[in-house]
C-alpha cells in the first residue's frame, strides 16, 4: 500500500525586491503516515511553480532539504532551492495566475510525494499593489524596509530582533533627512514588515506597529502611538495605496493614511473577525479583500474623505471553500469551487461595495486579470 505524507502549509509575506521577487517563505509542519509530525528529521522537498491551474505548465522547479524541530515545523525559502526546471528570477509573475505545488519525500531523498498544489494570492506578487516600490535587505539578522510614494518623498525603517527604527525625509526642511526621535521596541521577535506609499508597517507575532510620513508637515515622520494587538497569531500583512491590511487567524486590522488629516496614519477602530481561519488577502488600487474558508470581507480606502479608511459593513458567506481571487483596477474577484463575488471601489461616490455573485454549472479552475 502506498503511503501519504502529509504537509500543512503557510505562505508567509515576504518583501518584494524591485518588481519580481527573488524568494518567498513557506511554513510548514511534516507529517509522517501515521499522522504524526516528523521532530528534528531531515525531509526533503520538490517545489514547483505552475501557470495559470494547478495542472498547467511548470515554470519552475528546485528541490531543498531541511530539518524539522521538535514539532515538525520547516522553513523554506522558495526560489533559493537547488533550481532543476527553469529559472525563477525568470517567472513574469504579472501574467495570468501562479500556482505552487509541494512534494516531500520524508526520509530526506528523493522518493518524493504530491503534498498540496495552492494558489499564490498576496505572496508573492501582490503584496505591494500598484505603483508602489518597496525594496527589503538583510544582514547580520537586521532587516530592512524601504518605501518611494507618489509624491517622492521617502522612509525607511530598519528593524531587529525586537525593535526598529525609522529614517524620513523632510521635503520641507532644510536639513531634510533625520532619524525618528521615537524608536519601537517589541516583546517577541520581529517577523516582517510591509509598505505602501507614505506608510510602513511592523509587526511581531501579536503585535503590529505603524510609521507614516506626512508630507504636508515639516517634520513629518512619525510612529503611531498606538499599536494594533492581535488575539491569536499574526499570519501576514497585504497593502494598497496608503493601507495595510494586518491579519490573524481568525481577525484583520488596517493601518491607513488620512489624506486630508495633520495626524495623517491611525489604525481603524472597526476590526473585523472571521468565524473560520483566513486563508489570504488580495489588493487593488484603493480595495482590500481578506477571505477565510467561506466568507470574505472588503476594505476600501477614500483618497477624498477626512476620516477615509473603512471596512465595507456587509461581506459575503460561499456554500464551497474559497479557493482564491483576482485583482484588477480597483476590483477583486474571489471564488470558490462553484461560485464567484466581485468586490469594487466606485469613484462616483468614494467606496466599496460587494456586487452579486454568479454561479457556474462545473468547477471553477482560475481566473486571470487585465493588470495587478
């Protein structure tokens, strides 16, 4: 009888490195055919990334070998393997959907099992939506993350273990760059960092804290005071134009910038909870769709209002798992096995809203998008 392995899996937000990205982080917990996690053993794994389905054409493959802890827990750097089909600096991650399949093969050689193929939402190509430009580096385990917005001005925020600290740019001042006076400091470790436009992100495991620039000050580089505390676990961050989506598992926050406000970035007091595990976020232009396993939520951003950043106060429950979505100018399409709601930001009146869903007769296979 032949034996499964088991993987379960997390895609983690990593940062993106100019437009394409050069690796992206995948967790998992190994399995043995007993059900049991395999503690401090060496696995191995056969990664691939597919074109537009999870049977379409391989773009890229490589193969890592790691060791488990004591819980069966991995971390893999995908596009920093052993390359054996492809190269993946070469991927055009712009065009049509991109889809990863895992194999393992549990006693480290190359007798490899079929784990899970899943497609790639926010990681690795959407976390950064739009026009933003966000470049990260690292050394000596300190980490950084940088920003250009629209208006060139610039920050950026250099992060450890268990603080960071931000560099701005004065565009009204005189000796115009400067170190933050006001430097962040975390109770458990660090795990990554997002931008968009005038604002950064940091966040731990349960914890998540916001930098803005404000160019209509002159010193206007400013952490906000007040931190966003999660419930359970951190599992990623997804951004769009002046807002940051943070979520758990089971609840999301957003971090915006007022555009019209002298206080410009604050975290929305209206949070948002999921009564089953998220699964991913996907942005658009001023929209942001968090989704679980069978219901997903909007939040758009007002670049017109004083107080503009808002989740939309009805979301959207499916009858199947949430299998994925699609994002396009301002518009997000996330869908299930048999049916598909969009989700869109209306310039006439500054918001976002859910437009009814449609259903289809057989299995839905993917989706693909005029732009990002």
């Amino acid at each position: 009888m032949k034996k499964l392995y088991a993987t379960i899996g997390l895609f983690l937000a990593s940062l993106v490195s100019a437009q394409v990205p050069q690796a992206f982080s995948y967790q998992t917990i190994a399995f043995n055919a007993a059900g049991a996690p395999i503690a401090n053993g060496n696995v191995s794994f056969r990664i691939s990334i597919l074109d537009n389905s999870a049977t379409g054409t391989v773009l890229y493959t490589e193969t890592q070998t790691k060791t488990t802890n004591s819980k069966g827990l991995v971390n893999l750097n995908i596009g920093q393997g052993t390359a054996t089909t492809g190269n993946f600096g070469g991927i055009n991650w712009g065009t049509n959907s991109k889809f990863v399949k895992v194999e393992m093969d549990p006693a480290g050689g190359s007798n490899y099992t079929n784990v899970g193929v899943n497609q790639l939402m926010s990681v690795p190509y959407a976390l950064v939506a739009g026009s933003v430009l966000s470049n990260s580096s690292s050394s000596n385990g300190v980490n950084v993350v940088s920003l250009k917005n629209n208006t060139g001005n610039g920050c950026i925020v250099v992060y450890s273990d268990n603080e960071a600290k931000a560099y701005y740019l004065n565009p009204n001042g005189t000796n115009s760059g400067s170190w933050n006076s006001s430097n962040i400091t975390f109770s458990s470790p660090i795990m990554g960092a997002v931008s968009s436009n005038n604002i950064i992100v940091v966040y731990s495991n349960s914890v998540a804290r916001g930098y803005y620039l404000n160019p209509n000050t002159t010193n206007p580089g400013s952490w906000t005071t007040t931190p966003a505390d999660f419930s359970s676990a951190i599992k990623g961050a997804v951004a769009s134009n002046n807002v940051i989506v943070v979520y758990s598992n089971n609840e999301a926050k957003a971090y915006y910038l007022n555009p019209n406000g002298t206080n410009a970035a604050s975290w929305n007091t209206y949070n948002v909870t999921f009564s089953s595990p998220i699964k991913g976020a996907i942005s658009s232009n001023n929209t942001i769709v968090v989704y679980s396993d069978n219901e997903a939520r909007g939040y758009y951003l007002n670049p017109t209002g004083t107080n503009s950043g808002s989740w939309t106060s009805s979301y959207v429950t499916f009858s199947s798992p949430i299998k994925g979505g699609t994002a396009s100018g301002g518009s997000i399409v996330v869908y299930s096995n048999n049916e598909a709601y969009g989700y869109h930001f209306n310039p006439t009146n500054n918001s976002g809203g859910w437009t009814n869903s449609v259903a289809f007769s057989s299995t839905i296979k993917g989706s693909i998008s005029t732009a990002k």
